[in-house]
C-alpha cells in the first residue's frame, strides 16, 4: 500500500465548502486592502494610508514654515534691542 486514503464524496463536498470559506474571505481581504474602487464609497487601506502621509507631509512643512517665521520675530526683536530702530 502506498500509504493514501482514498477520498470519498463527503471529504471531496467538504475540501469544497472549506475553499470555498476561504476564498470568501480573502476577497474580503483584498477589498479591504485596495477598497472598492467601482463605487469609490470604501476607500481600502493603501488609499487611506496614502492620504495620511500625505497629510503628514503638509503638517511638516507647515511646522518649518511657523518655525522660521518665529525665528525670523525672535531675531528681528533681538537686532532692535540691541542696536534700537
């Protein structure tokens, strides 16, 4: 004997249904991932992620823009204490 059971109707049914669950849920998986982009409704996570690094991105360069204006007063204030206008 080779060592293999031979597969009857009933595993055959089973290994079906089993699949079956299984290819459900990754293609509730690849909706999350990627959305669903026929409607637009449900942006999945890629494009959720995206708008967060981009949002991140314009939060940084606003911080360098309020960072250098506060240095640009905080010099300006000391040149006028010092040498008065």
């Amino acid at each position: 004997m080779s060592g293999r059971m031979a597969c009857t109707s009933t595993d055959h049914a089973a290994l079906e249904r089993r699949l079956g669950a299984i290819e459900t849920k990754l293609d509730r998986l690849d909706e999350a991932i990627r959305g669903t982009p026929a409607n637009g409704t449900r942006p999945g996570i890629l494009t959720r992620l995206d708008r967060l690094e981009q949002t991140e991105h314009g939060r940084s360069r606003l911080l360098w823009v309020i960072l250098g204006a506060a240095g640009t007063l905080a010099v300006t204030a000391a040149w006028q204490h010092l040498f008065g206008a």
